[in-house]
C-alpha cells in the first residue's frame, strides 16, 4: 500500500458516499463539500483504524516526540516549558488513545454531518496538530545535530561545526566560543540531510504505511485544502439523519473505538502485527540478509568543502579515481549508501548483551532448542534509600614476626567502629513483580522441568539493578539488556512472551493472554 493508493481508494469513498447523500438520503447542499466531508472523513477513519490496531505504537512515537521537543525548549533557555513534555510522555499511551479515538469519532461525524461547526474546527485544530509534527520532523533534517563552535587562528575566526571546527583546532585553530545549536536557529540550518532528523517517521499509519517525514509533511499540508473548505463552508454540509440519531452514532463511536483500541494493549497483543517480529518470522535470516544487504548497497560520497561549503557527490568508483583532488585537511567526506535490495527494519538492530557486556546475539538466534524469551522493555521502579549498619575496621603494620628463614610485617587490629550510611535501594513496581511471581515464573519453572531454557531481555541497566529485580521476583533464569525501542517493537506488553527456535518467532503472547505451559506444549512445541 502506498500514500498515493490511500488518497485514491478515499476519493472512491468519498464519491460513492456522495451519490447515496444525493440520492438516497437527498440531504446534499453542495456537491463539493459533501464530497470533502466524505473524503476527509473515510480518511480519518482509515489512518484512524491502522493506529487503533496498535495504539502503544503511537504512545512510543509521541514519547520520541516529547523528547525532542524537550530537548529544543531546554536549548532555547525554556526549561520551565520544556518540564511539560516528561509530564506528557508519562500519559503517552492514555494520549495516544484520545488521539485515535478524537480521529476516529471525527471521521464518523464528518460523513453523518454531526454539530457541523464543531467538527469542522476540530479537523481543522486536527491537521494543525498532525502539521506541526510532521513538519518538525521534516524540518530537523536541516538542523545539524552539533553545536557551532568559534575558532581563531593568526586573527582569522570562523564559526564552524564541531566536527569541522575540531578538525582545525588540530593544526593549531583555538575555540574562542559554542553556540548551543536548536530548532529555531534558522540562520544556522544546513543543507537537508536525513541523519539529522531525530524522529525517522510519524506515525501517521502506525506500522501499517511507514511515511518518510517529508511525504508526510507534504500529506498534511494538502489535508489543509480540505480542512479550509470545511471551516468556512460549514453551513452547507449535509446532515444524515435526525440530531438524536446523529448523537447515538458518536457516542457508540466513542464509546466503542475507545473499547477497542484499550483491548489491543491492555488485553491483549495487536491482532493485525504490522511490525517486523511477526509470529513465523525467523529473526537470524532476516538479519542476515538485511545486514547482506545493506553491506552490498551502493556507496556514494557527499564532499563538502571546509572553507566556502561548496558541495560535491560523486559516486564511489569516481571518489575512489579522483580522491586525492579532495584532501580530508580541505573537505568533509560523508559516506552515503543508497537503497539496499532488502528493506532495512528494526530486525537489523536486534543486539543483546548479558550483564558483562558480553554480546549474546548469536547464542540466542543461533539456538537449536525450543527457548522462551520474555521481553520487559521497562523494569518499573522508584529509588530509595535506607540505613546500613557497618563495621570500619582499623589496622595498624606495626607488628613483626620473625621465622626461622624470614621477617614479614604482620597487621595488629587498632579498632572496629560501628558506623552507619545510606544506601540506594530500588522499590520495584507491585504489578510488575506480581507478573513475574504469578504469570511468568510458573511457566518458566514447568518448562525448565523439561530443559526448555528461559530468559529475559531488559533495557540496558546496570548489574546491580538486575540482579535486584531477579531477587525481588525469585528469578533463576538469565537476564540481558537491548535497545528499548527494539524491545518495545517485539512486543506490545510487559513482559511479553516469545516462543523462539532456531531464531524463529514460533508464537509470541501478551502477558494477560499466556495460555498454560500445557497448551503451548501441546499446541506449539513439535
């Protein structure tokens, strides 16, 4: 499915439902807008629908959002604003929620006509929002993702990059001054660049139609046609059935799109898995052929020149035929790789480490046996602290002892002081620990009884908070550490349960849908 096939299947929709508003319900007052309310309306609720497949999707990309924004407010000296986007990102999934459900209801009302006014301003206020995303993200691609800093050199000062500007302090260049680098410093933006983008899509579609954030900027700002048409023509939308009618179909709207998009988190895992770690994937062959892949894409070489910023891309056999017309003292050399054969996805960036730092990848995409993987992107927890009770011993080398061959100094105990300090102690989650201790753990401990291996992949922590967890919940299975975002795309709950072989995803389940060690015994492993 591509934009393009999505915009054509809801101008079909929206013609047909204008030919039944005309002449079966002959409520038409305007061609025009009763075709845009239709149109808009199938719109929203398409790209409604492939969200409320997966809301936690959405929950995760506003996370990504309300960092950023975070971090650019807290650049600009907004620290006090900046502090509203960690309060928002703690209510991301009850947000996105709302998000999918106002878009859904939205679309139903436009095509029935509901408070006409009222809904055409808030799919105004709507595409406003999805704009103002979009259009950072696409925009971020023009802001570097450095400082700029001040260098001086026999009296001549430039104000570069840091990359660029270090490059120069080692020929004897000294930093006069940084200036800290955000969103609305235009005048220092640079020539679009990808990498620079710090959200890579928008979640317009969730996973269903993943949109490159320019395509989508670009989406939005068409929608504004629609948008506008509706805002200042509101009075001549057509208005199916009678007001008490009207009222019922968006409160069953509301009601049920929010029972909905509840069930696909709360309750169980998203029953359309538009992700990449599908149940029959294997993980170890798609990862190889994307890595494959990637390796074998074509190279080419962005030059940029150090002092006047003239640009140059040449393809790798020409870089490597004229290289020496472009010294690295002069020009910045950016290797670039076009579109590999196999489509890149989160599979390529699924790495594990033990607690050591020991990388475990290939020990677990590489094991023969029938395993459980439990994925918990978050351990949840709050820091305290409480008052330990030591012993500070005190020695003193003041004592010899003489044997028949040698002399050695042996230490005398002075003192043994009891003292007392404060020590972190992590107060684990009650319902995270009650998912291990009742769901989790009596199912590993029948599988063990039958040599299955079981273990757990965590974000990164340290030693010392997993081994906490594993005495909290009375773990005697092994724990590694991942990306969360790479955890949190296996998966939609935590934990969440994979059945895996030889890198396969046999069946993965949500933690309040496990069936018994019995029924996957019976049902899954051969």
């Amino acid at each position: 499915m591509t934009l393009t096939k999505i915009f054509v299947i809801c101008i079909i929709i929206g013609l047909v439902l204008t030919l039944l508003v005309e002449f079966v319900f002959k409520k038409r007052k305007s061609w025009l807008i009763s075709f845009v309310q239709n149109f808009a309306g199938a719109f929203f609720l398409f790209s409604g629908l492939v969200k409320a497949v997966d809301p936690l999707g959405l929950a995760y990309k506003m996370e990504q959002y309300f960092a950023e924004f975070q971090d650019t407010f807290t650049r600009l000296g907004m620290e006090g604003f900046a502090e509203i986007f960690p309060m928002l990102s703690n209510i991301s999934t009850p947000f996105a929620v709302f998000m999918i459900v106002l878009e859904l209801v939205v679309g139903v009302a436009l095509i029935i006509g509901f408070s006409r006014f009222v809904t055409a301003l808030t799919f105004f206020g709507l595409i406003v929002f999805f704009a103002v995303l979009t259009g950072f993200t696409h925009l971020t691609g023009y802001v570097p993702g450095q400082d700029y800093v001040t260098v001086e050199k026999a009296g001549v000062k430039k104000e570069l990059l840091e990359g660029e500007a270090s490059k120069l302090m080692k020929d004897g260049w000294i930093a006069q001054d940084t200036t800290e680098m955000h969103f609305f410093k235009f005048s220092k933006w640079v020539p679009f660049d990808e990498a620079n983008q710090k959200v890579t899509d928008c979640g317009c579609f969730g996973d269903y139609l993943v949109l490159k954030p320019k395509t989508s900027f670009y989406k939005d700002l068409i929608l504004f046609l629609p948008a506008f048409l509706l805002l200042f023509g509101f009075t001549k939308m057509h208005q199916l059935f009678k007001p008490n009618v009207r009222w019922g179909l968006v409160l069953i709207s509301l009601l049920g799109f929010t029972i909905y998009n509840v069930s696909n988190y709360k309750w169980d895992i998203p029953a359309n898995d538009f992700r990449p770690f599908k149940n029959g994937v294997n993980i170890a062959e798609r990862k190889a052929a994307e890595t494959e892949a990637a390796e074998n894409a074509p190279v080419t070489y962005q030059l940029t020149n150090i002092g006047s910023g003239e640009q140059v891309n040449l393809e790798m056999n020409d870089y490597i035929a004229q290289y020496k017309k472009y010294p690295k003292t002069e020009w910045d050399i950016v290797q670039k790789r076009g579109e590999p054969t196999v489509k890149t996805t989160k599979i390529s960036d699924f790495e594990c480490s033990d607690v050591n730092g020991n990388d475990v990848t290939e020990t677990i995409l590489s094991d023969p046996d029938y395993t459980f993987m439990i994925i918990s992107y978050k351990l949840k927890h709050t820091m305290g602290s409480r008052t330990v009770t030591y012993n500070d011993t005190t020695y003193t080398q003041d004592t010899f002892k003489v044997s028949k061959d040698s002399i050695r100094i042996e230490p005398r105990l002075v003192s043994v002081d009891p003292k007392v300090k404060e020590v972190d102690v992590y107060n684990w989650n009650e319902d995270i620990v009650s998912d291990y201790k009742t769901i989790i753990n009596p199912m590993l401990e029948k599988a063990k009884a039958e040599n299955i291996k079981s273990f757990v992949i965590t974000a990164y922590a340290s030693a010392e908070k997993l081994s906490s967890f594993q005495n909290a919940i009375a773990a005697d299975y092994p724990f590694y550490t991942a990306d969360d975002i790479l955890l949190k795309t296996i998966v939609r709950s935590n934990p969440g349960v994979l059945l895996m072989k030889n890198g396969k995803i046999i069946h993965k389940w949500h933690k309040s849908k496990l069936p018994s060690f019995e029924e996957i015994k019976t049902n899954y492993i051969k």
